[in-house]
C-alpha cells in the first residue's frame, strides 16, 4: 500500500515538473526573464515543487517497507 501511494507521488511530481517547464517557457514567463533574469515565480515554483515530490516519491518506494 505504501509503495502504490509512493508511485502516485512520483508521478504526481513528474508532472508537476512538466508543468513547470512548460510554464517557464510560458509568454508571461519570458517577459519576467526580459527584467529580471530569471523565471517566474509560479513556473520555478512548481519545478521545485515536482522536484520535491519526486525526491518523496522515490524515497517511499524504495525505503517503503514491505512489498505489497
């Protein structure tokens, strides 16, 4: 059970890291590099956040516990 839960985070966080670049990649987000240099706020956002779901993911599945 944990292991399915695991892969659901995992996934979870792959996509939000798709999303993420997606959106850096974003009009919104090339006017904000124009002035500041970097990404927005939103897209480095759900990049970092993706990131960190996967990291909580894998963890899970691989430190989870018993198969099941």
């Amino acid at each position: 059970m944990i292991r399915a839960i695991a892969l659901g985070i995992l996934a979870g966080g792959i996509a939000l890291t798709v999303y993420g670049i997606n959106a850096s990649r974003s009009f919104g987000s090339e006017i904000s590099k124009v002035f500041t240099g970097n990404p927005s706020d939103h897209s480095m956002g759900l990049m970092i956040g993706g990131v960190a779901m996967i990291v909580a993911g894998a963890a899970g599945f691989f430190l989870g516990g018993k198969k099941g």
